[in-house]
C-alpha cells in the first residue's frame, strides 16, 4: 500500500505538481488530504525530493530508522525518569534493556510492513519524554517541545497510533494530577485547591495539546472529512470492537 503511494507522491513533485489528487486511486481520489499518504511528514518528504525513483528497500530502511529512533527515545524516557523522579531508579543497562523491549516488542514486529504505524508510534518515548520535563520542571517551553514532536510525528499518517499517544498522554497526566493532590494534601491539610493552583497545574497539559491541534490540522480536518466518505464510518458499535481484547483474554497481559 505505501510503497505505491509514496512513489506517486515522489513522481508527481519531480514534475514539478503538488498532489493534491490522485487520479489513479479508484475514480479519484484526494491525496494530501488522506491522512496515511504521509507526504507532509519530514522523513517522506526527504527521500521524495532526494531520492524519487527510490526502492523498495528504501522503504524497508525507513522502518528500520524508525525502529531504532523508537529504541533511542525510550532509552532518553527511561532514563529522563529516573533523573526527575523519586520513585523510578533505573541503571543504563536498565534503561538499555527496556528500550529494546519497547523497540522489538510484538506491536511494532508484527506491523514491519506498516511503516506509518511504526513512524507514529517510535516518536511516543520522546513526546513523553519532553512532557515529563514539562510537568515536573513546570517549564512551559517542554510543554511546547511536546506539542511540536506530537504533531511532527502525527505527520506520519496512522491515526490509531496517534490515538494511543494521546491516551497515554491523557493517563499520565491523570496520574500527575493525582500525585499533586496528594502532595498538596499531606503538605498542609488546611490550604484548598484553589483556582491559581489549578491553572499552575493544567497550563502545561493545555499547552500541548493545543499546540498538537493546531499544528496537526491540516491533516487532521481534511482526515475527519474524508472519513465520512469512508467504510468504516459506517460500522456499528460491534464492528468497531470486533479486534479488541475480550475479557476472557486478559491472561494475555501476562504471557508474552
């Protein structure tokens, strides 16, 4: 599927025309606009200018990049943890370990033909990462950085992976929330949780996701366009959970 995509992307700016549409793809359809063309993602646009008779192998070597750019980045998160925080220690061989669990792990293994899947998903470590330094330095500029990497890897092309970011993003912050009410409480039970401490709190977080939105929408809004036009809008809600973990599986969170 991507390696067609990519190469019509490659030969249409070597003649000089933006592909906007894509006249070979049923009767037409909308190319930039489609959220898994990738072509406004970096990397792609790259080996598109660079290289636009590419092969297949080029492709093979992406995900091979990125595979590695995700074991890298879970080494700096792992590591960013254990510098910031006061309940994870973790030596480098720990650190080093973890990362290659996550970058060998079956998730990314299993998709080695889905190349924006595993795009999207190897930029995870480093947005949590730089959102870590941002709610634990209270530095506004990481919260940005945060913002800046999620949209850049959004840019790929895999909307469920970016999904994922955000929950997790979502369950961190949750989580650190939590963390501070409790600090806030043990530290003087009679202060409330006023409105100052509020927005200390939530101005990071905030920050970040606006700042995703914002530089992810012109994929984002041209992607919930064409999605109307698209099977999948009209499965119901047992199509949609067809593929999920059914209760009875849960044993698969403890076996390999």
């Amino acid at each position: 599927f991507l390696f067609p995509t990519y190469r019509f992307a490659a030969t249409q700016l070597q003649q000089g025309v933006l592909p906007l549409w894509n006249p070979t793809l049923y009767m037409g359809a909308p190319f930039i606009g489609d959220i898994q063309a990738g072509f406004l993602y970096i990397p792609n646009l790259l080996l598109f200018l660079l290289w636009p008779d590419f092969s297949y192998r080029a492709m093979q070597w992406l995900v091979i990049g990125h595979l590695c750019w995700a074991a890298v980045g879970m080494y700096v998160l792992l590591r960013t943890w254990s510098n910031l925080s006061t309940f994870v220690r973790l030596s480098h061989s720990a650190a080093l370990f973890g990362a290659l669990a996550f970058a060998l792990s079956d998730p990314l293994l299993m998709h080695l033909g889905n190349l924006n899947l595993i795009a999207v998903l190897s930029w995870l470590p480093w947005v949590m990462a730089a959102y870590h330094q941002a709610l634990n330095r209270h530095s506004l500029r990481w919260a940005a950085i945060a913002g800046f990497l999620f949209s850049f890897a959004n840019y790929a092309g895999h909307a469920q992976s970016t999904f994922y970011i955000g929950m997790a993003l979502a369950l961190y912050t949750i989580g650190h929330w939590t963390l501070k009410i409790v600090d806030w409480r043990r530290a003087d039970t009679s202060k409330q949780i006023n409105l100052p401490r509020v927005i200390a709190v939530i101005q990071y977080p905030l920050i970040t996701a606006t700042l995703t939105i914002l530089l992810t929408a012109p994929i984002l809004l041209p992607a919930m366009e064409l999605a109307r036009f698209t099977e999948r809008n009209h499965f119901t809600y047992q199509d949609t959970v067809a593929y999920s973990l059914a209760p009875a599986q849960a044993i698969g969170l403890l076996t390999p």
